[in-house]
C-alpha cells in the first residue's frame, strides 16, 4: 500500500518545507558518567568509563550510500579529555562543546544516542540546544529514546525516535527527507498535528543483517586516544593495561535469554545473530595493525552461543599470534562454555 505511511510523508515534507537541508549530519553520543556527581580526580585516574560509539558507528556504516557528511561528537570521549587537558575545567559548562560543535558543523540532521539511564538530562539538554537552532532536523535513538519516545515526542523534543535497532529504520527516514527511495521500515515514531503515529511496513522490530565491517567508520574518532582518558572496565585500568590502546568489538547481537530484568531481547529482538568471522577478524586486523590497539572489550550480550564460531574466533586471534588481550565483562554465559572453549579462551 503506497499510502500506508501517507501521514509520515506529509510530516517530512512539511519539515523539509520548513528546514533547508544540507548535506551535513552529525551523530551525539551522550556522557555515560553522572555528571552531577564527576569527580575530577577520579577521571584524571581513567576511573571513568569511556566505551567508543560502536552504534553509531555501525548506524554510520549503514548510510553510507547516501554520501552525506557524517560526523560523530562522542560528548562522553570531548569531555574527559578536556578535564584531562583542563582539571579546572567545569563538566557543567559541557554544552559549551556541542554548541561549538554546531556552529562549526551546521548540520541539518542531528542523532542523538542514549544507552543508560545516567545520561538522560543529558540527551535532554542536547536535543533542547538542536531544537533552538530551529536549523536541524532531530533523530533520536537508542535504548533511552526507545522506551522514552512518547515523551521525547510530546514535550515537541524530538521530530523523529527510532524504536530499537536503528540501521534499516535511519535508511527509510534519511532516504524520505532527501527524495530517495528506500526499503519501508516500521518503527520509526512522530507526533504530527498532535497525533502519535508509528511507520509501518518491513519486520516489526527490524532484524539486522550484520554483514561487512565497520573499518571505514573509525576515520570519524580517534580510537587511540579513548584509553588516555578513561577506561572500559576495572581490568583495562589495571596496570599491565594502563598504556594499551583499546576498542570494542560486536561478534553479534542479541542474547538466548529472556532475563525480566534486562532490555536486550525486547531491543533487539529473539535470538543471537553472530556477524561472518572474516569481517570480524578484519576488523581486529584494522585495528590492531592500523590503529595499534592492544585490548579489545566484547560487546556482546551473549558472545558463546554459537560455541564453534566462538571457538573459531579464538583460534584466529592465537594462529595470527596477535599481542592483545580482550575481554568480555558483559555476557559470558558460564553454563554454555565447555572444556575446548575453555581452553581457547
């Protein structure tokens, strides 16, 4: 049906009417610290976690077709390192960098993440900025702006939230603004002329197909610099890993578990997606020979559930005889690792 999303258009043609679109987008990744509460000492130690935007950076990847000017401003990375830089530097005065950042870049579509609860004024106060510049088209996203939609949308805070996993959803919107067709996503919600409207079409949530890497994002951050000015866990502060540059890295998404306490199953939907292990090992290559990383954090929420693949994975990193070190302090299910893993591991 042509005119399934018929509301959706009218609201991106009257924003498009209404905002001049450049060519520009950026990508903000919110503090993940409770800036309420920043110890300067504590950060001047890395005491602070500071995990890359590997979200984004895969949103980023996605939309690569489109050959906009993309930019990532990881809040999180700018204001550690200018505390780092600047102990007198006051973390309240933190707008000051997303306002500068607005005024160099002038994007007119502006993506606003959020992962934990800690950083909700914050999303808050960055989509309160975009909003004045009356400039910019706001995107909101992530797990905050999932289950915060209705009242991101209703305090007029946001234009658009993508629910859940972002890739096929960001496609469907950008391809709507700038007049280029694209595979009908659902899951991308707008309040317009005071009524809450969700787009329909494709999967209900969408399902990722994580093929390719995500080398050619890394040219949008600095990787090397993240473990100058924070940490990813109490093991990379440790002092045999104080120095090493690190990263993360996603073998899949999704986890087998239906855990009542935990978002991830209702984000991303049933069941564990591992990503090919050629463009998993060639993004470790990258990193590990390009950008000199030495510590890898996993990502994922349940890495052993393919064991062979996992296995596999492990046995790459050992024949290429690589100097890393890697972790996996979120969801290493223990009852799923037997005594090869083990052994790999």
């Amino acid at each position: 049906d042509l005119n399934v999303n018929s509301s959706f258009d009218k609201y991106c043609n009257l924003l498009t009417s209404e905002i001049q679109l450049n060519e520009r987008v950026l990508f903000v990744q919110t503090p993940q610290v409770i800036l309420d509460a920043f110890n300067t000492d504590i950060a001047l130690q890395k005491g602070y976690y500071i995990f890359p935007p590997t979200g984004i950076q895969y949103l980023c990847g996605s939309i690569e077709d489109f050959n906009l000017d993309v930019q990532i401003l990881d809040l999180n990375f700018e204001i550690l390192k200018k505390v780092h830089n600047d102990p007198t530097f006051d973390v309240n005065n933190w707008d000051i960098i997303f306002e500068e950042k607005l005024k160099s870049f002038n994007p007119s579509i502006i993506c606003i993440s959020c992962l934990f609860d800690v950083g909700i004024s914050a999303m808050l106060k960055v989509i309160d900025i975009s909003r004045r510049s009356e400039n910019s088209i706001v995107i909101g996203g992530g797990v905050i702006a999932t289950y915060e939609r209705t009242r991101l949308l209703s305090e007029g805070s946001c234009h658009f939230v993508v629910e859940g996993e972002g890739e096929s959803k960001l496609n469907y919107l950008l391809g709507v603004l700038y007049g280029k067709k694209n595979q009908v996503s659902s899951g991308i919600h707008f309040n317009f002329n005071g009524k809450y409207e969700e787009t329909s079409g494709a999967l209900a949530p969408d399902v990722i197909n994580l093929a390719g890497n995500i080398i050619d994002t890394y040219k949008l951050i600095n990787i090397p610099e993240y473990s100058k000015y924070g940490s990813l866990n109490p093991f990379s502060r440790s002092l045999e890993n104080e120095e090493k540059p690190f990263a993360a890295i996603q073998l899949g998404r999704g986890c087998r578990a239906a855990c009542t306490f935990c978002a991830v199953r209702d984000f991303m939907g049933k069941g564990v997606r591992f990503r090919n292990l050629d463009d998993i090992i060639s993004e470790i290559e990258y990193l590990v020979e390009s950008e000199k990383v030495q510590h890898l954090e996993l990502l994922d929420d349940d890495p052993t559930f393919y064991k062979e693949e996992f296995k596999a994975f492990c046995r790459e990193i050992i024949n290429r005889k690589w100097n890393i070190t890697w972790s996996a302090s979120n969801g290493m299910i223990a009852t799923s690792i037997d005594k090869e893993m083990l052994g790999l591991i």
